[in-house]
C-alpha cells in the first residue's frame, strides 16, 4: 500500500458542516429505513404482484443478503474510489433501484432490485458514519457517534410505522418512490460537499478473491438466519448446505486477510484489544435494538390486538427519547465521563425496560407501555454513542474506515441473530405453552364444559343455529387460549432478551483505557 498522506487536520464549519452532516444521516435513516419499512406491507404486494407468503419473504431477505455483504467491503471501496466517489455512486444506486422497486411488476424483478437497493444501501451506514466523525474535531467526537447513534436507533424503529402509513394511505409502491426526491437531493449534496478522506490509503488493487469469499460467507450465514425458523432449521438439506458454505467461506477469508496486505476485509485490525471488545458490544447490541423492536409488534399486535399503524405510532416517542438523549450523553463522553459507567447505565434501563414488558397481562395498554419505552429510549441511547466511539478507540486514521465497516456489519449481523434466535424461541415456547394449557381443555373439565356453554348461549341469543352456535364456541375458546399462549411466550421472549442484557455487563469491565480512548477515538484522523 502507499503511505498515508500527511495533511493538516482541517474541518467543515458553519453551514458546510451542517449540510455535511444532515445529507450523512439521512443517508443512513434512508438505508435503515428500507430494511424494515416493507415488513408491514408484504401483504398488499403479495397480493399485487400475485406471490405466495413464502416467496414474498424474499423482498426481505434479498435486501438483508446484499446488505450484508457489502457493508464490511465499504472502507475498502470508498480507499479505492475515493470516499466522495463511492459515496455518490451509493445514493445513486439506491435512489434508482428504489424507483424500480416501485415499478416492478413481478416477485422477481422486486427481489432482484431489492438486491441491488441492499447493494447501495450498504454503502451509505459505514460511509456515513466515517463522514460524520470526520466533519469533527477529535474532542468532539463522541457528540459525532451521538449524532449517528440517532440514525441507528430511529432508522428500524419508524420503518414500520411509515411502511404502514404510506400503504394506508396510497399504495405499497410508494414505500419505494418516496426515497428519489431525497436520493436525487443526497446525491448532489454528496458530489458537492462530501471530499474525499485524507488519511484514507488506497490499496493496490481490489481483493477479488477476498469479495469471493466474503459472498459466500456472510451470504450464506445470512440465508441461514433469515430462512432458518420457516425451513425448520437443520432438518432442512438447504439449510444445511449453506451453513457449511458459511464455514468454507468464512475460513477462506481468514486465511485470504491475514495472507495479504490489500484485504478486502482487514481482520488483521482484530489485533486491537479494544476492537475485538468492541465487535462484541456491537454484536449484543444489535440483537437487543433489532429484538426488541421485532417482538414488541408482534406481542401487541397477537395478544392485545393492536392496528399495524397504532403499533408503529407508539413506537415514535420511544424513538424520539432517543435521539433526545443521545446528544446529552455525546456531552457527557465529550467531558470526560467513563463511558463504562454509560454503558452500564444504558444496560440497567434497558434491562428494567425488558422486564416490565416481561410482566404485560391481557389487561395491559399503551400507557402501561410509555414509562417502559422511556427507559429504553435512554438506555439505548446510552449504550449506542459509547460502543460506537470504542470500537475505533485508539486505531490508526487510516484504519478507521475498515473499522467502521466491521462494526456496523458486526452489528447488522447481532440484529439479524438476534431476530432468529427469538423466532426460533417463541415457535418452541408456544408450542410448549400450548401443550401445557390444553391438558385443562378437556371435556372432563367442568370450569371448560361451563365457559363453551356460556359461549353457546351467547351466540343462540345472537340469532345461530345450535350447530352454528356450537362451532364458533369452540372457534371462540380455540381463540382465547391461542392469545393466552401467545401472552405467556411474548412475556418469556422479552426475559430472555432481559437475560441477554446482562451479558452486555462483563464484557464492558474488560474494556481497557475506556475514558482516554473514547475521547480519542480517532488518532490524529487528519494528521
């Protein structure tokens, strides 16, 4: 490689600096966004474009597929095209697969642009992220993780509520259309006011082989975790092959980086101690973000019968604490408070948020939820700006790029472990649940025998047949105890997610040097 050039640190000021930074997070709120904003309108384009349920899961997965592989490519990309170049290009290739995303007409030409949308999409996180941290002086960086720390918490939080408010209100293919205006203005904003990052190191040619292997790796562990609960996990041949390319792949490109000096993937900076914490906290804190917001939906919706719309309305004010606090504790960071102690803290509330969910009843309703989502807005908050400012602490300028992109791929991938885990826990605990609550629904059972009565009657009196009042009794009891079980597995998922929690705790003692490295988390990054 060449050596890194040797400038004077120089930042963007006033209105430039602004512009910088508002076209850097919307990027990422764009990307965040779209992972989640179609989940609530798989039905309306199931519908639409005449896919059947299980094909229709493949507008998402194709999304989190490419997503994937090519957020831990971008500080490798963005050194070789330069950062402005391969920045640009990102929204541009998000932006008009978007619009085709919108146009398409059949299951697979939406999947195959879905694909090229994760594509682009993964190209603005990482970027953005090194965009931000870069419009800042090293004593202001914890306020820059802040700020991007916002996008990551909001992004998969208001994806549903906008996906179900824009279907609602027009028509699916909307979800994709409302992205150009933005992309269009992004992309220039991005050719005029991104530059190019002057301690990046260009490599001396591309790792085609490393890319290779990255596919099959981070390809096939995503298919496995996203496909993994529907096919019934390794009782599945498909699930098993792909689990091995996993194995193959990732050890090629082990072997393929630690062999080079012009990897596609650095793993060689896992050297750092403070960076192989760091990929942990971001591991767990990806699976509790993404877990949380996945079982919370699903809860309200199947055990209290919430709207997709009022569910995703009650998720903002959560958010919104969020991006309140995160400023706040980027000041705290920024005055020198050990980060340890914020992460412990953000961990505590989150803990304590998980567990009141843990205790919800049939009986339970939004503002029995509110104080809990305050807690977890703070807690999140919390934990977010810290871990990010320590997974670069104390790296080389020129390595801060590669960095970034592990992390967030690291943490894409908690989220994407994290949702399997809870999927693959709540078909075991209901069907347990189940097994447990119909041992008492019997026709021995005089408390069963004078609840369907009661059912019965209810419904001759509304005008049915016997026959017709019998069978939707027993339609009636079949309901009540489908909703109880479900109460019990979401009450378990959420402490388990509680449990997960706390392991957050010992990782974060091990951290060395937190309060110096995080306050200089980047060395010099201009020098």
């Amino acid at each position: 490689m060449n050596a890194a050039p040797n400038v004077t640190a120089s930042y963007p000021t006033g209105a430039t600096r602004v512009i910088l930074v508002l076209t850097a997070i919307t990027c990422a709120l764009l990307e965040l966004i779209d992972a989640t904003v179609v989940n609530v309108s798989l039905r309306e384009i199931s519908g639409s474009i005449g896919a059947t349920t299980t094909e229709i899961a493949w507008v998402v997965t194709a999304y989190g597929i490419s997503n994937v592989i090519i957020i831990p490519l971008t500080g490798m990309l963005s050194n070789f095209f330069g950062r402005k170049n391969y920045f640009t290009a990102s929204v541009v290739i998000f932006t008009f697969s978007s619009l085709m995303c919108g146009l398409s007409t059949d299951l697979w030409m939406l999947v195959f642009w879905r694909f090229v949308q994760g594509l682009g999409g993964g190209g603005l996180l990482s970027n953005a992220q090194t965009i931000i941290l870069g419009a800042f002086p090293r004593e202001k960086i914890g306020m820059a993780n802040a700020i991007f720390g916002m996008g990551i918490i909001m992004g998969p939080t208001f994806g549903p509520t906008i996906g179900g408010l824009i279907t609602d209100s027009m028509s699916w293919h909307w979800i994709f259309f409302v992205n150009v205006p933005i992309g269009v203005v992004a992309a220039f904003l991005s050719y005029y006011f991104v530059t190019d990052d002057p301690a990046a190191v260009k490599p001396k040619r591309i790792d085609y082989w490393g890319i290779i292997f990255l596919i099959i790796g981070v390809g096939s562990v995503q298919y496995v975790l996203e496909e993994g609960n529907s096919k019934d996990w390794f009782e599945s041949s498909t699930i098993i092959f792909f689990s091995v390319m996993a194995i193959i792949g990732f050890a090629l490109l082990i072997v393929r980086s630690l062999s080079i000096d012009y990897a596609a993937v650095n793993l060689k900076l896992f050297k750092h101690y403070n960076l192989v914490l760091g990929a942990i906290l971001n591991f767990l804190l990806g699976l509790i973000l993404f877990g949380s917001v996945f079982i919370f939906p699903l809860f309200v919706q199947i055990s209290l019968g919430w709207t997709a719309t009022k569910t995703g309305m009650f998720m903002i004010p959560g958010a919104l604490f969020a991006a309140f606090s995160m400023p706040v504790v980027g000041k705290l960071l920024g005055n020198g408070v050990n980060p340890k102690n914020i992460i412990w803290l953000g961990g505590g509330l989150t803990f304590i948020f998980l567990l009141m969910l843990s205790f919800s009843s049939p009986n339970s309703s939004a503002a029995n939820f509110y104080p809990a989502f305050i807690l977890r807005g703070i807690g999140m908050a919390c934990m977010m700006s810290p871990i990010i400012s320590l997974s670069v602490a104390g790296l080389a300028a020129k390595d801060i790029g590669q960095a970034v992109g592990l992390s967030n791929a690291i943490r894409q991938l908690g989220g994407a472990v994290g949702i399997a885990l809870i999927n693959l826990f709540l078909t075991r605990k209901n069907a347990e649940v189940r097994g447990g609550m119909v041992t008492y629904v019997t026709d021995y059972s005089q408390q069963t025998a004078e609840r369907l009565a009661m059912m019965k009657q209810g419904f001759l009196a509304r005008g049915y047949s016997i026959e017709e009042a019998e069978i939707l009794a027993n339609r009636t009891m079949e309901g009540v105890i489908f909703k109880q079980q479900a109460m019990v597995s979401y009450n378990q998922g959420f402490f388990m997610v509680a449990l997960i929690v706390l392991c957050l705790f010992p990782v974060v003692f091990l951290v060395r040097n937190a309060k110096k490295q995080a306050s200089l988390a980047v060395n010099d990054a201009h020098e």
